[in-house]
C-alpha cells in the first residue's frame, strides 16, 4: 500500500467509506456560537473511526474476562493468573498502577485505575493496530474492493484531542470533587488528613467535627478549586500588624490574579501537548518509513536499484522495530503526564 501510494502521506491520511449524516449535526448552526468557528454539517465513517472502534472492541473483549477470573474466584487474589495471555496483561496492569500512579496518587490510586487503564490500553491497541497491515491484508482478501481498511487512529487529531480533552475532563472534575469531598468532611484545609502516621493523626484531631450540607459544599467546591488553582505568595504571617496583613492581602490578591491567568493557559495548553505529542509521534514513524521505501524509486540503474532496494527494507525492518517501542513509549507518556496533571490537581494545597 505505501508502495503504490502517490506520496509518503497517503497511508496515514483517513480515508471516508460512508457517510453516516448531514445537516442535524450542527443543530441548525453554521458555525460555534460566539466564537466564530465553522461546524461541519458533514460527519463521515473513516477507517480511523473503525480503528477506535476495533480498539475499544478489543478492550470489551479482553478486560471484562480478565477480571471475571477473580470476581468469580477462578484466580486468589495476590497469586498469578493462569496462562500466559493472562500474565502478561495483569503484569501491564500492576506497573500502571505501582509504578506510575502509586507514586503520586498515593491513597487516591484506585479511584483513578480503571479511567487510567482504559486510556493506557486503549492508547497502546491504537498504535499496534495501526502496525498491522490490515489494509494489505483485506485488499487481498476481497481482490481489491475494499480499500483502505485499517490505519493509525491515534495518527488523527480528532482521535488524539477526544483523549485529550478526555483527560481535561478527569483532571479538573477529580479537583472539584476533592475538595467537594473534604467540605462534606469537614476536612477542608487540613491537609494530609487521609495520610497514614502520627501527622494524618494530628490533622484528623484537629478537622472539624461536622462539613457542610451537599448543597452548601457543591457551591462552595468551584470557587475554593478556582481559589487554590493558582499560588497565594503574599499571604500575611500570623500576628502580622493590621496595615501590613492589609498591603499584604491587596498584594497577594493582584499576584493571584495574575498567577491564575498563567494557570488558566497551562490548564490549555496541558492536553494540548498530549494531543500533538501522542499525534506527531504516530503519524512521524509511518510517514518515515513510506518516504524511505520511496527511495527505491528514486534509482537510475538496476544494481543500484538492488543496492538502495536492500538498504531501505533493512532500514525500515529497523524503524518498524522503534516504532514498536513507540507505540508503548507514547502510550505509557499520555497515561504518565496525565496521572501527574490529576496528582497535582487532587492534592489538597494544589
């Protein structure tokens, strides 16, 4: 298929099959309301879309069995799962959760794990699909009807900014509701309370004895993220005079707000960088390799055909082997920045 592609582009480009609507998607609107920007009054079937589907399928089909073995007793918690099919994806399983979010999440890991593992394996399934040459393989099948079947989903960025924005939902949500938590709690600003030892001890003694109403803490939950989402670096010492704590505050108050227009930008720009770092490093590999194997052509005898022909298939046998250990790499970063970005935003101080 990269072969007889007009350019190195073709393969990784999304190839519509159908469309699936026309005019009710953007609600009668021609563009977003406010801001301007154009809406698409089309929406079609790719074999992106097929790609994230297989994907998802994949994960429906392995992971609920997976875990029936120890909901139904098949498998003692803390002993090894029987089968090597079952090894190999709960020792995946266990470096996610003990050696990436353990660190950081400290006591919230669990909460966290099943959105964690989902992004992680769905992520991984995207990229080895879009190794597979399934194109190749259904064209020869059907002798040529059907085209185009297969591809990279994570090498489109509507694919990579729906997770992306995925992640922007669980890292800022997760932050609201932790700090819903600890006003229902009663344990707001009382920071490490929920730790083991002596310091959660002397936090959990001195929290006050009864939080807030559910309705009185979910209007308070927005506005004290929003409050601590930015750094107060002026805030008065205890026992400081009364001119000097109100400069202090007048201060504090213009640097936080200054701060929490930076934090706002960071908050943007934060799953924007895991949109165009997983996209870029998926799309980057196969435009790679179609452009090596394009070099064949480029040859103006025969044995130097033959010479450049040996070259660039050994090269690209060693690129699709870094690209196999890419496809793991951006899926282990996504899920490894994410978790620091919700580890930051859950932490009571911020």
């Amino acid at each position: 298929m990269i072969l007889a592609a007009h350019d190195p582009v073709e393969h990784v480009l999304p190839h519509a099959f159908f469309r699936l609507s026309s005019s009710n998607l953007n609600c009668g609107q021609d563009s977003v309301p406010l801001l301007g920007f154009p809406l698409s009054t089309e929406f079609w079937f790719t074999n992106h879309l097929l790609m994230t589907l297989v994907a998802a399928g994949l994960c429906l089909l392995i992971f609920p069995r997976l875990a029936r073995a120890y909901v139904g007793g098949i498998v003692e918690p803390g002993s090894p799962p029987r089968g090597k099919f079952m090894n190999l994806f709960e020792s995946m399983l266990q470096f996610i959760r003990e050696e990436v979010a353990r660190p950081v999440l400290k006591h919230r890991t669990d909460a966290f794990m099943p959105f964690l593992w989902t992004l992680f394996f769905f992520i991984l399934f995207c990229n080895l699909l879009g190794m597979v040459p399934l194109a190749d393989i259904v064209r020869l099948l059907t002798f040529g009807n059907l085209v185009d079947v297969g591809g990279t989903a994570t090498g489109n960025l509507a694919v990579t900014g729906g997770l992306a924005i995925c992640a922007f939902l669980m890292i800022h949500v997760s932050g609201v509701r932790e700090v819903y938590s600890a006003l229902r709690a009663g344990t707001y600003g009382h920071h490490g309370h929920d730790e083991a030892g002596e310091h959660g001890a002397t936090a959990r003694a001195h929290a006050a004895p009864l939080g807030l109403s559910p309705t009185a803490a979910a209007l308070g939950a927005v506005p004290l993220y929003l409050w601590n989402f930015a750094p107060h670096v002026f805030r008065p010492a205890p026992g400081a005079g009364l001119g000097a704590a109100l400069a202090l505050h007048v201060l504090d108050l213009l640097m936080w707000l200054l701060l929490l227009v930076l934090e706002f930008i960071g908050a943007v720009i934060k799953p924007f960088a895991l949109m165009i770092r997983l996209f870029a490093n998926m799309i980057a590999g196969h435009i790679v390799l179609g452009s090596i194997l394009l070099l064949i052509f480029t040859a103006q005898s025969v044995m130097l055909g033959y010479t450049i022909g040996v070259i660039s298939t050994l090269g690209c046998v060693a690129l699709s082997c870094l690209e196999l250990f890419v496809a793991f790499l951006q899926a282990y970063i996504f899920v490894f920045l994410t978790t620091l970005f919700i580890s930051m935003s859950v932490a009571p101080e911020h």
